[in-house]
C-alpha cells in the first residue's frame, strides 16, 4: 500500500537547514497494524505529516498504493486526504459548539453524492463502532467526557471509508482506562474492518500495542520489527 523510497525532509530556519528526514525507505502493507515511534524532535511527525499527504518530502518518493503523491500540489493532496486517510489527533479537533453527530458527518458534507440522510446514516453506524454513547449524539462536543470525544474523533475518520487512518499520540489526553479502549478500538478496525492504522507515538506501551513497531531517531529508522503478541498487551 505504502513505499516511502528514501525520503528526505528539509526545513529552512533563517540560513539553518534542519533535516527532519534524512533518508527515510519503509514498506506498509495493505492491513497492517503498526506505530511509529520515537521522542520528541526525531521526526516522527513530519513523516507522519508526509504519509498524511500534509506535506511532501523534499528528496524521494512517496507512492501510495502505486501512485506517486510526492509532489502533487495542494488540491491533489486534499483529494488523497479525503479519499484515503482518517485522521485522529490527541487533541481531537472536533468543534465544541457543534453536536456529536454534526461532527461526525463534517466530513461527508463534501462528497455531494451522499445525501443528507444517507450522511446521518452514516455517521451514526460510524458512532455505534466506536461504542460511543448513543444517549448523547445531540450534546455539543464540549459537553462530552475527553474519552467519549476521541471515539467521536475516531468515528469522524471512519466516515469515508478510508484505507488508512493516522492516529497522533491518540491516548495522549486520556487516562490509562480510556486510553486502552481506544487502542482497543484501532485493533478492532484493524481486525474486522482490515483498515491500515498507524499509530504516531512517543509512549512505550502505545507504540508496543501495535503488531508492528518501526523507530525512529534522528530522522533515522532505527529499528522496524514485529511484536510478538503471545502476552496479553492490553487490560480489562
């Protein structure tokens, strides 16, 4: 699904050039379940930035599933966005004044082929996927828990059927409970749905939750292995 063939990334900060990527090559298939990790500063985020097509690299190529997005411009971009990859970041990004349900369907309002109550169908089966409490899909997203709005954000990156989704430090804001039902959650889709997660993490226990775990430090992988799952790795 995925070849990353020896991305670079550079940015300029003055006369400073800081190279974010410096020769980055990995392979991702169709359905896997996987983390990058690494601390802050290694350049996890700017290849998630590249996988997320949000930005492009400035050396290499990036060919997702055999079509090379390295150097499409913006509105190329937006449509592999919308087609291809749900998006779940730690700080959820959802609108507060809006209720549960208009955020989930945000994302579909943009496909013109879907009408309004196919959106609202839509969304809700998203929403019951994610467990989410259906007692609640009319509150405005600031009066829900922190764990009920990242279900709601992971619900808003199903609705267009994507191929892949990118989570961001997705338990970053949540306590340890809240936290394993949304890796839970990831595993689930992975499993029944056969959607490709990747995780963006600098978390041990987040990253080593994934069956595979690719490392990186210094825009460098370091390490990319398969986990062995035969100990439990989440709680009740």
């Amino acid at each position: 699904m995925i070849q990353i063939q020896n991305v670079e990334r550079n940015y300029k900060n003055g006369d400073l050039v800081v190279k974010a990527l410096r020769g980055v090559s990995l392979d991702i298939q169709d359905g896997e379940f996987l983390s990058i990790a690494g601390p802050s500063g290694s350049g996890k985020s700017t290849i998630m930035n590249i996988l997320g097509a949000l930005d492009i690299p400035t050396d290499g190529k990036y060919l997702l599933n055999g079509k090379d997005v390295s150097h499409l411009d913006s509105t190329e971009l937006a449509n592999i966005r919308q087609k291809e990859i749900g998006f779940v970041f730690q700080s959820f990004n959802l609108l507060g004044r809006a209720t549960v349900i208009n955020n989930v369907i945000l994302p579909l309002i943009y496909n013109s082929s879907i009408h309004y109550r196919q959106r609202r169908k839509i969304a809700l089966a998203a929403l019951e996927s994610v467990s989410f409490d259906m007692t609640k899909i009319n509150n405005k997203a600031s009066e829900i828990s922190g764990g009920q709005m990242q279900r709601v954000a992971i619900a808003r990156a199903l609705v267009n059927s994507p191929s892949i989704i990118l989570a961001d430090e997705p338990t970053g804001n949540l306590d340890s409970k809240t936290g394993d039902f949304v890796l839970k959650t990831f595993k689930k889709l992975n499993e029944e749905n056969g959607v490709t997660v990747i995780l963006i993490t600098h978390d041990e226990y987040v990253a080593n939750s994934a069956n595979r775990v690719i490392r990186i430090k210094d825009g460098l992988v370091v390490e990319d292995y398969f986990n062995d799952h035969s100990k439990k790795i989440f709680c009740k």
